[in-house]
C-alpha cells in the first residue's frame, strides 16, 4: 500500500514539473489515466486491508475514498470535450496535493495508530 502511494506522490511530481515547464496540459491525459487506475486498484487493496484487520474507522475511509473518485470523474466529464486550462491544471494540482497531505498522512496515518493501540 505504501508503494502504491508513492506512485501517487511521483505522479503528482510528475504534474507539477510539467506545469513548470509549460507541458501540463500534455500530461494531463496521462495522469487521469493512471488516476482512474490507480483508485480501482489502490482503493481495492487498501479497503481490502483494513477489512482484514477490523479497522475501526472503515466506514469514513469508504466516504473518503468515494468522495476522491466522484472528483476525479467529475474532471475527467468537464474534459472529455473542452480544452483543460491553465487554470484547471492548478486546481487539480491543488486538489491533489490536499488529498495526499489529508489522506495519506492523516487519515491513512490512523490506520497505523490503530494498529499501534491493537498490539
């Protein structure tokens, strides 16, 4: 699970480079590709273990996880006919980084402490 993470982290990376560099409107595609896999998959391993551990808190990591793939559907629907922006590009920047800052490092952090308080 954490190395799944760190291929979200790199993609992330990957977005903002290109955006320096003036290519984020070419990698986009690229990314909401790997995003729309990486949450079947990611979400699928990671709710698969919690269930296996009986974590407490499941239910709001099942909202989180919903809540993360309802926008991302919502911005690949707003493009699939209109051109991204530059604007669009820094807002799913932005929303990309507040998801790994809140999700991965708080929200996936309570699974560890659960783990910590199980042992």
């Amino acid at each position: 699970i954490d190395s799944e993470h760190k291929t979200i982290i790199d993609n992330y990376e990957k977005l903002y480079k290109h955006m320096k560099e003036g290519k984020g409107h070419e990698y986009y595609k690229e990314l909401m590709v790997f995003l729309e896999n990486y949450i079947k998959d990611h979400f699928a391993h990671e709710e698969a273990y919690q269930r296996s551990i009986n974590y407490d808190k499941i239910g709001e990591q099942l909202k989180f996880h919903r809540e993360f793939e309802g926008a991302i559907e919502r911005i690949i629907h707003e493009h699939e006919q209109a051109e991204i922006t530059n604007l669009d590009l820094i807002k799913l920047n932005l929303f990309l980084k507040d998801w790994l800052l809140q999700h991965i490092l708080v929200e996936d952090a309570k699974i560890k402490a659960f783990l910590s308080y199980q042992e």
